[in-house]
C-alpha cells in the first residue's frame, strides 16, 4: 500500500499458515478492493503461485514471499521499465531481525548484484539461478508463453530463469535495489532440500541437454570429488558418454561407476564441452586460468555446475 506506483493488485494466498496472516489479510481485503485473499489448492509453493496467478488480473506479473520487504519504488519502476519479451529484474538485499545475515546468503547477493552492474547476465546460469525469485516482473503474454508457474522441476524460480534462457527473453536490469529478502531461520531455503543448492543438479543436466549439449562434440567431466559424482552419476542416468578427468594423483586410473578417470593434464579440449564440479575455491581458479590461457568459452567450451 506504500508502493508509489497507485495501479496494483495483491493476490495473497495462504498455504497452511499458524497464526493470524489470513485474518489480517482478510481485514485489509475487505476494505480494498485491490487485495484479495485466497487458499492454497494443493501443498507448497507452486501450487500456491499457481492459485495466485489464477485469480490474478494484471498485466504485468510479479511475485514475492510474505516475509520479505519491497523498497517503496519496486513496482513503479519495474513496470517503467517493461516492454514485450522482456524480464526486468535489479539487485537485491538480504536483512535478519535476530542476528546477522549468513554468509552464503551474503555472497549470493553480491554475485547477483554483480550481474546487474557487469551485464553477462547468463554467465554462470548453472553455478547459480541468476534471476532472483522476488525480483523480476514480466508481460502476462510472455510469462503464459514460457509456462508460467508450471515447473517441471525445484526449485520452481531456478526453473523459470532456465525457461527465460530458453525462449531469449531480453533481460533488463535495473541498477538499484528492487527487493529486500529476510534471511530467517524459517526460511524456505534455509529448511528444505529441494532448495539446497546440492539439489538443483537434476535441472541443471536437464537444461544443459536440452540448451547446450552439442553432440558433435565430447562431454568432459573435471572433477572426482563428491560433486563430480554426483554430476557422473546423472550423466550415466540420461546415457550420456563422457570423458571423466582429475588432477587428484590418487584418483587417476580408478574405476568410478564403470568410467576410468584419467588425468587432466592429458586432456585435449578441443571438440569438447567440459562439465566443471569442484568445491576446492584454490582448485578452481587453477582451472580458470587454464580455460582462459586455452581461450576457451564460458557457456559455450566449459560449464560451471558448481
């Protein structure tokens, strides 16, 4: 109700909540006829999206979590600043009212708002989901042309930023904070694990198949720790052959789920999309430098999973 741009409406949907949230809501919608309150039809948050775009009537869409916090100017100049097949989104911010803001959290946030600042919007799309989930508004068309809140797999706004990839929606980023997140102990993210970064790899292989695999060239998996497992094992899963490599000495030469591992040192790139899964921070940027002294192509020679 503080939001400066006047032309608004809020579909609030309740999806199981303990305490009073529904009968304030229901308070305010009773004297306002731009808030209108509903149930959930199903269990969680995409069944709860769902029922929300449903009774929704706006051109424009825009979503965000209860708890959260809009800066006053949000949807004014979100809206300024659409146009047809386009997303805007801008930086965002993260606040906790009992103690201090986690780390991830933190650098989650600078990376996003470096993203908006540099440009290479689809840089790192399968380290991270580059579009943040309350901070993106888009045409009611354009969002019922890429399936709206329909997803396919979890998390549902990593899934829609693939699908923004997908039919090349323009991306326009504002240079301001648009949305601030409450980091709280009973957050989403913070409790349930098809939120846990480790989770999303599923949705990861599935949209590197379907966006970027070229078959004419070798699939090359670097790294044989717990990650680079788990990415083999989903690879195998999908019958996808692939050349596994490591620069752990103890690792060459082993047999992992029937690949035997070889060493990147003998690895030739070329005609090949590398697959990256490392944790080590030193590692990686090791195999940075070695990527660009070979002057191979982010999104195009090499993918970071992680």
């Amino acid at each position: 109700m503080a939001q400066t741009q006047i032309d608004w409406e809020l579909i609030a949907v309740n999806d199981g909540s303990t305490d009073a949230s529904e009968a304030i809501l229901t308070e305010y919608a009773d004297k306002h006829d731009s808030i209108r309150v509903a149930r959930s039809d199903g269990v969680g948050i995409v069944a709860a999206l769902q029922k929300a775009y449903e009774l929704s009537n706006g051109d424009f869409i825009h979503r965000m979590d209860a708890d959260d916090l809009m800066p006053a100017n949000k949807l004014k100049c979100m809206a300024e600043g659409m146009t047809e097949g386009s997303v805007v989104t801008g930086k965002v911010s993260y606040f906790c009212d009992e103690r201090e803001v986690g780390k991830g959290f933190l650098k989650y946030t600078d990376w996003l708002n470096g993203l908006m600042e540099e440009g290479d919007f689809w840089r790192d799309v399968y380290r991270e989901c580059p579009v943040p989930s309350s901070a993106w508004m888009m045409n009611r068309s354009d969002f019922e042309r890429i399936g709206g809140f329909t997803s396919g797999f979890m998390p549902e706004d990593y899934d829609l930023a693939f699908r923004i990839l997908k039919h090349k929606f323009k991306i326009i980023r504002l240079n301001e904070v648009v949305h601030h997140w409450r980091d709280s102990e009973t957050r989403t993210s913070r409790n349930e694990e098809q939120y846990f970064p480790i989770a999303y790899l599923p949705l990861k292989m599935h949209y590197f198949l379907e966006l970027h695999r070229d078959k004419t060239k070798t699939v090359v998996l670097w790294g044989a720790g717990k990650k680079g497992k788990l990415v083999a094992k989903e690879l195998l899963e999908r019958n996808v052959a692939f050349t596994w490599i490591t620069n752990n000495k103890k690792k060459i030469g082993k047999d992992i789920y029937g690949v035997v591992l070889k060493s990147d040192n003998e690895q030739d790139f070329l005609g090949a999309q590398i697959i990256i899964a490392l944790s080590s921070p030193e590692e990686k940027v090791e195999v940075q430098t070695r990527l660009s002294d070979e002057r191979l192509v982010n999104n195009q020679d090499y993918y970071w999973f992680f």
